[in-house]
C-alpha cells in the first residue's frame, strides 16, 4: 500500500537465525532498515548475500565486554536500587519516578542533565530526602557511568 502511495517504508531490522528467511522477503519490500546496535548492522551487511535495502543502526545499544567491567564501587552507595538514565526534561516524566518511590525504602541515582534538572533536583529533596536520591548530572567518563550503572538492581530510561 505505501508503495502505490509512495511513501518509503523503513522498519527495525533484526539479525539472527530465527525467522532468517521470512524476515529477508520482508526485507526486499522495504526501502530501509534501522538496526539497535552497529556490531547488529555489521553482521547483516556482512553476511547479505541478496542486494538489501539501505541499512543503518541506531547504534543505541552498550557494547561491553569484560575488559570494560569496573571493579570499583560507585561514588558514594554501594548498591542503587534503581538507576535513572536520560534527559531531565518534561518529556522522561522523571516525577512519575519519584512519586512511586517517594514511601518506599528505594534509592535512585540519577545520571543525566537537562533543562528541568534544577527543578527536579528540588522536586526530590522536598518529597524523597536527598538521602533517598541522588543526582550526577552529565556522566562523561565511562568507567565513572558503568560503575553507578553496574550497582543498580533496576535501570529505567
């Protein structure tokens, strides 16, 4: 239908052995393809045998591997409950976060900045404590981001 419109088509791509075959027909009707992770674009473009169409990745995935993994603590806590990674806009609805933990013993760590950072910074201190919450603005450095990311028991992006 979106060919006889003319519109483009473009869908999440998927590597893999599973559902190899009827993914590659549906491949031929697409005019792109949007991969999560690069190493995923490399093994498609790889292993094409048959002419595929414009394939690129978001490249939003965490390569890691075991050189990579910290064996420090993270900065002040041990362990986080929970981790929050994104922007500190409207948008992540990072107040909804707060208020489920708000009478509950979960801590978070917070690892992002934004335009509403000021405001939710005092957000959490007048309704968690600021024991409950803390906040490391913009991580950089990766080894300083996978050692708060490694101590949480639950991410939420």
């Amino acid at each position: 239908m979106a060919k006889i419109l003319n519109k483009k088509i473009i869908i999440e791509g998927q590597y893999g052995k599973k559902f190899r075959i009827l993914r590659q027909i549906i491949y031929r009707f697409v005019d792109g393809l949007l991969f999560y992770t690069l190493s995923e674009l490399f093994d498609f473009t790889s292993r094409a045998r048959h002419p595929h169409p414009v394939a690129k990745s978001w490249n939003n995935g965490v390569e890691v591997n075991e050189q990579c993994m910290p064996t420090l603590e993270p900065p002040s806590r041990s362990k986080y409950d929970i981790v929050f990674i994104g922007r500190l806009t409207k948008k992540s609805k990072f107040h909804l976060l707060l208020e489920a933990i708000r009478n509950s013993p979960l801590t978070c760590a917070v690892i992002g900045d934004g335009p509403d950072f000021e405001r939710l910074l005092k957000l959490a201190k007048r309704t968690c404590g600021s024991a409950k919450v803390e906040f490391f603005g913009e991580v950089i450095d990766s080894t300083h981001r996978s050692m708060i990311l490694n101590s949480a028991r639950v991410f939420v992006y």
